[in-house]
C-alpha cells in the first residue's frame, strides 16, 4: 500500500525524519557510529512535534481527524477488545461493511460494539463506501442495540463517517427514517451507552451512533452539523478556499476543547503527541480506560433513572437568546 499524504503542517516533521532516516542508514552502510549526530536530531523531532500539534488551527484538525493513518473501529476492536464476534446484515435488506458491529469482551465484561468503518486503499474505501452507510448500515446497528437490550449488555458505538450515504437508492429506501428511528431508539435504551468520536463526525450520520449517555472526543476529531467545505459553500459561496474553510471551521466549533465546553460532549480523550496516527496501541489503551471508567459509572444506575438522564442530557444542550 502506498503511503499516506504527508498534510502540509506535517512537513518538517517529515523532513526531519527523512534526514534521520538517511543518517541511520548511512551509519549503517558503512558501520559508523552517529549517536552524537542523532541525539539532537531526535530530540528536536520530539519537541517540533509537540509544538505543531500543541497549536493545531481547527481546520488543521479536520484534517486530522480524517487522516487514514488513524486508528479506525477495526483497530480499536483489535487492540482494547477481545473475543470480537462480528455480526452481520439488517434482518431487511443487506449487509453494510460501512458499519463494523459485534459482541466483545471489554476487561472481561461483554459489551456490543458498533462504529463506522472506512478505508485505508481504494479498494477498501470501495467496500466500506467510504464509511458513509447506507440506511442498512443503521438499521443492522438499531438491530444489534436492541439484541444487546434483551441480554442487559451495554452498547459502544464509534463514529467516523463524513455523513450517512446521499445516494438516490439509500434515499428511496429511507435513509432519513433509519437515522430518525435510531435517535428515537437509542433515546429509550434501557442499557449504558458510550459514544465515541474516533475521527470525523458528520451530520446525521454521525448523531444516528451518538445518542448516549457519555459522548467521548479524541482530541484530534471533529464533531459537526455539516462539512467545513458544506458550511463554506453555502454561506460564502466558497467551499474550496482554505481561508473559506478555515472560517467555516472556526464558526461550526468542530473541535473537542469546543464541544466539551459547549457541552455537547463529556469528555476529551488525550492523544500521543503527533496524534493517534502516531501510536495506535497508546491511544487504544487510552480509550479502554476511558470506557472501563465511564461504564462503571454507568452500570450503577438503574435502567429508568439511565434513560432519564439520558433524555435530560441531549434537552439541555443548545443556547438560546430572545
């Protein structure tokens, strides 16, 4: 597989790790001992990292967050999960390889797993249409939530998606119905629920996996009602601009640090330095103790006060002047 772009903020970065690239394998070539030369170079890697991701704009995270070097659901579910037993179809139509779903141990504890899947080559890209599902995909997920219901089980879902699929045949097979219906179910769950934003959050096809008791963030995603490039078409005409979409960023505060004080969300959780692209096992284990933490909170409460807190929780949100 070839490699991934390098973002443009990302550039020193990768020009120095190029020149220590190069630097090793000279050493080695002709067996030389470079200590001395790397020291600095390494340790001026280390903090030019931390100050580029220390200072990323908002947009500069979308990009982030939409990386395919990140971490998907695929690899949260291989490295802070065990005994994953994938499940699949709607029990209607089809299967939707946008929806990853199934049973998994967390620390022993069986939970129902269910995140947005989305691609690293073009071919998986194909298959996974690109993390967009189609309104299978969310009724494969309603099925999986109210099985995990039956046997008292809580439910993680992870969102990563640019939004639910727009197609014609995902509109005439009700994919605004699918989305609504999820809302509407996850709301009177009567299990914990804990969603997480792995990378990109977008519009309903996002929101149709986030109605929970406890909304993580990354820190490095983005969580909106519309694309930057949506936002900034409609209201500037300018979709493609990175000033446009800078703006757009700004205005929609797509951000963790924005979203946990508007509170939307509950919780940041905090990636490696360079982001969770950098260390996927760091950040997975970041996540585990995050979920272990919340669903403990979340098991002590009984099934009617859960969905009542629920339920208070997302009709508090939003602010209003007259």
């Amino acid at each position: 597989m070839a490699a991934a772009p390098t973002l443009e903020f990302e550039r020193p970065l990768a020009d120095l790790e190029k020149q220590i690239e190069e630097l090793k394998r000279t050493a080695a070539e002709r067996s030389l001992d470079v200590a001395s030369e790397l020291a600095p170079l390494e340790k001026k890697l280390g903090e030019l990292r931390v100050e580029i991701y220390r200072n990323l704009t908002p947009l500069q995270r979308v990009q982030v967050a939409r990386l395919a070097r990140r971490p998907f659901t695929s690899d949260y579910i291989r490295l802070a999960f065990t005994d994953f037993i994938e499940l699949h179809g709607d029990r209607l139509f089809r299967e939707d390889a946008a929806i990853i779903a199934g049973w998994a141990r967390l620390e022993g504890e069986t939970v129902m797993v269910i995140g947005h899947e989305r691609g690293r080559d073009t071919k998986e890209n194909l298959r996974r249409n690109f993390g967009m599902p189609h309104p299978e995909g969310y009724r494969k997920a309603l099925r999986l939530m109210k099985l995990a219901e039956k046997f008292q089980v809580p439910v993680l879902t992870f969102i990563d998606t640019p939004g639910a699929w727009p197609g014609l045949g995902a509109e005439e097979r009700g994919q605004s119905e699918a989305i609504a219906r999820n809302l509407l179910e996850m709301s009177q769950l009567q299990v914990p629920i804990v969603a997480t934003v792995i990378g990109e959050g977008g519009s309903g096809g996002a929101l149709a996996l986030g109605v929970a008791d406890r909304v993580l963030m990354f820190e490095n995603s983005v969580y909106s009602t519309i694309s930057v490039e949506g936002c900034a078409a409609i209201l500037w005409k300018d979709g493609k601009s990175p000033e446009m979409r800078e703006k757009a960023a700004q205005a929609l505060r797509v951000t963790a640090a924005d979203l946990v004080e508007l509170r939307v969300i509950d919780e940041v959780i905090a990636e490696p330095v360079g982001g969770a692209h950098a260390d996927h096992a760091a950040t997975a284990a970041s996540l585990k103790d995050t979920l272990v933490r919340n669903l403990e909170e979340l098991r002590r409460l009984k099934p009617d006060k859960l969905v009542r807190r629920r339920r208070e929780k997302f009709l508090r949100m939003g602010q209003f002047s007259e």
